[in-house]
C-alpha cells in the first residue's frame, strides 16, 4: 500500500488504530521544563471519507512543577479535522 502524496489523497484511504505512550518519569525525558511525575496518553483514531478524528485520553497519578503540584489529573480531548481542505488551508 502506498500513501498518498498530498493531504488531498487522503480521502480514499481509511484506518483505524490506537497509540499509547507511557512514561513513568517525567525527569528522564530531559524535558525544557522542571517537571516530575508519570504521564500516559492513549489516542485511538479513525480516518474515513477524508475525516480524520480522535478520542486522546491523558492520566497523571502526580505531576510537580514550579513550586506547584497536581496530585492527579485526568483529561479527555475529541478532535475532528476534515482533510478533505483547499490545498492552501491551515492543517488545523
């Protein structure tokens, strides 16, 4: 299978699939900010007809940084873009 070339080309092809990331300290990352903690994202997606969109879930037991601390966090984002665009038009 090949991609197509342009966002354009999008519009024939469909998937589906999930991407999770787990980093259970934040300190390793070598990060630009003073951050300390665990962080996990997982982010199932689907791209149909052109349309790509997205279920991304972030989950923290505890993040520290700037004299401040977020014993947990939990947050849920949807996202929808429809490729289908003017060749010229802001990917978002």
């Amino acid at each position: 299978m090949e991609l197509p070339e342009t966002l354009n080309g999008f519009d024939k092809t469909s998937a589906s699939g999930r991407l999770e990331i787990f980093t259970p300290d934040l300190v390793a990352l070598t990060l630009p900010l003073d951050i300390i903690g665990d962080l996990a994202v997982t982010s199932d997606f689907q791209l149909v007809n052109g349309r790509l969109s997205a279920q991304t879930v972030l989950d923290s037991s505890s993040l520290a940084f700037s004299g401040s601390e977020l014993t947990e966090a939990h947050f849920t984002v949807h996202l929808e873009k429809d490729l289908a665009t003017k060749p010229d038009a802001p990917l978002f």
